[in-house]
C-alpha cells in the first residue's frame, strides 16, 4: 500500500557484481542520477544502510549480495516520457479519472532507483491529456494526476486523475480520507481478534531510518481489519480485510508486523524468512476503491480480485 504523504523514497538494492568493491557514496550516485556530494549528504545524515546496519562512512566498500536501503529525496527532474510498452490494465475509464489494476512489479511513477517504465508512463501513452495538469501546475512533472499511490511490492487498485477537475476532487478526497480504499493482506500466523482497530502512530524508525515504525511521537494512524479466513495448513496464517482511515508510508505493513503478525513474505518488516512470493513482492493487495464522482458526486466503486501468486497462496500450493 503506499500513500506517501511523505515525499522521500526508498531505494532497494541488492548489490551487483558491477558495483562490488565500489564506494556507497559513489555506487548511490550511479544508480540514482544524483552528485557525489548529495550522496554524501544522505550517507552523513544516516538515511543509508548496508546489510541492515546504518552506514556511518561514504567510503565504505560494498560487497557483492548486500542489501543495500536508501531514503532518497526525489529528483526535481522532468517530465515523464511516454511509454506504450508499459502494461496498464485498466477497471475503470471515465473522462475525469481512470482506475487501474496496478501490477505488483509495477512502479507508479518516477523515483529512487527507476526513471524509466513507470505506470505513468504507460498511463501517458494513452492518455496524453494527462500532461496539461503538470502544464497548469497542478502536480509535479514526474507525477500527473497521481493523487496516491501503492508501493512497488503491493498490487490492485489505484485511481489516477485525467482532468483538472478530476485532479482537484480526488487529491481533496485522498486528503481528507474520505475515498474508501480496503486491502486484503495475509498475516503470518493467527490473529487473536476477529476484527478491530490498530490505533498507533506511525513515523520513521530511529533505529532504522529507511524503514517505518510505530513512534509515540509519529503521525497518527489508524487501520481498521476485519479477519476473512483463518488458514491451518501448510502453516498458520489469517487473510484480513483492512480499510484505511489514514493514509501514512507502509501503514499496514507497520501496523500488522507491530501485532506480531507482519505481512506473509514481507522481508521489509516481517521475520525475513524464506521468500515465497516473487522478489520484492508480499501479500497485500488494494481488493476495494470507493471515492466520489468529480462533476455529480455519485459514489464509484471498484473491484479487483487478488491475482495468481495470490491465491496460490490462499490455496496453499505456494507454500514449499
């Protein structure tokens, strides 16, 4: 799930042969398009670790293997060019918005560690009036009619805007939370309640500053879950309905893995077992949209069922 209201990225990156034996400093400026010295400035303020440690010094080496995570302001870059080639399976078309069915590979728009292949691309390609709303100033050039947003490992639904009009009403409804988005996401092992609410702030962890955490001192957060089935076999686990109340970074992620029951295959905030999902991918999946209509106000919905690597899980024939 990822509505960012903070406007950081996070750079994920399992270090190629390529880049073995290469500074950090050097190796992020690389790969992100970005000057040593703004690098250098990530490194000092201890946004950047290495195989889950905080990296203290810009010279230190990498190895080959290592997960390297980096909190990355974006680039005050460009335009977004369109891309045809990219995939956009589209739920819902009307003149004033569109809401798609966005892939788990999938990266909603530019940012840390991808510039080029987006779902804006894609979407641009074939909705080119899209551009006008950064010509008008609406939204930022890497981002037309992007009004929130799901992270690269989640999949389902996403509405983007196509018109002004469609722009100004669905960023005020996101804003304002009264555009109803429900996930479903398998927890690992069995909640003790059927349904509840997770009430617990969330800001950047200090011990951890690529990751979220529940923080006295965080944004207020609050996610709603309801259990849909308990699973016993080949291994516990509880798929849940979850509706947001509150849009922050990985909330639900956070706010499972603080029960004790993070997202199955979740190597961010889960116990890093062993992967049964695709690289980068868990179990979490934007099932249900509901906002209202920019010119009538009439309420929209959107469905989308949970795809393949989903419900082979469900099944249980994912767990080897």
């Amino acid at each position: 799930m990822n509505d960012e209201s903070d406007d950081t990225e996070v750079l994920e990156l399992v270090i190629p042969e390529t880049l073995a034996g290469w500074r950090v400093d050097r190796a992020l400026a690389m790969v992100t398009g970005r000057s040593r010295a703004e690098t250098l400035r990530l490194v000092e303020a201890g946004l950047v670790s290495v195989a889950g440690k905080v990296v203290s010094k810009a010279s230190t080496p990498l190895e080959a293997g290592q997960h390297l995570e980096a909190v990355v302001p974006p680039l005050p870059s460009g335009r977004v060019d369109a891309d045809a080639m990219v995939p956009v399976d589209v739920v819902l078309e009307d003149r004033d918005f569109v809401i798609v069915n966005k892939r788990p590979e999938q990266v909603v728009h530019p940012g840390a560690g991808q510039m080029t292949g987006t779902l804006v691309a894609g979407l641009l390609a074939r909705y080119p009036e899209m551009s006008q709303l950064v010509d008008l100033g609406r939204c930022e050039a890497p981002r037309p009619g992007v009004v929130h947003r799901l992270d690269k490992g989640t999949s389902g639904l996403l509405v983007v805007a196509r018109t002004i009009e469609g722009y100004d009403s669905l960023s005020r409804q996101a804003a304002e939370h009264s555009m109803e988005r429900t996930y479903w996401a398998m927890a690992e092992g069995h909640l003790a309640d059927d349904r509840g609410v997770i009430d617990a702030p969330i800001g950047r962890s200090l011990r951890e500053p690529t990751m979220m955490a529940v923080r006295a001192d965080g944004r207020s957060a609050r996610t709603h879950y309801e259990v849909v089935e308990r699973l016993e076999r080949p291994h516990a686990a509880t798929l849940v309905e979850l509706r947001l109340e509150t849009g922050r970074t990985h909330q639900i992620r956070v706010h499972l893995a603080a029960l004790g029951h993070p997202v199955v295959n979740d190597q961010r905030y889960g116990h890093r077992r062993e992967r049964r999902l695709g690289e980068g991918r868990f179990f979490l999946h934007s099932r249900f949209l509901t906002l209202a209509h920019p010119r009538t106000g009439e309420r929209v919905s959107a469905s989308a069922s949970l795809p393949a690597d989903l419900l082979a899980l469900v099944a249980g024939t994912a767990w080897a």
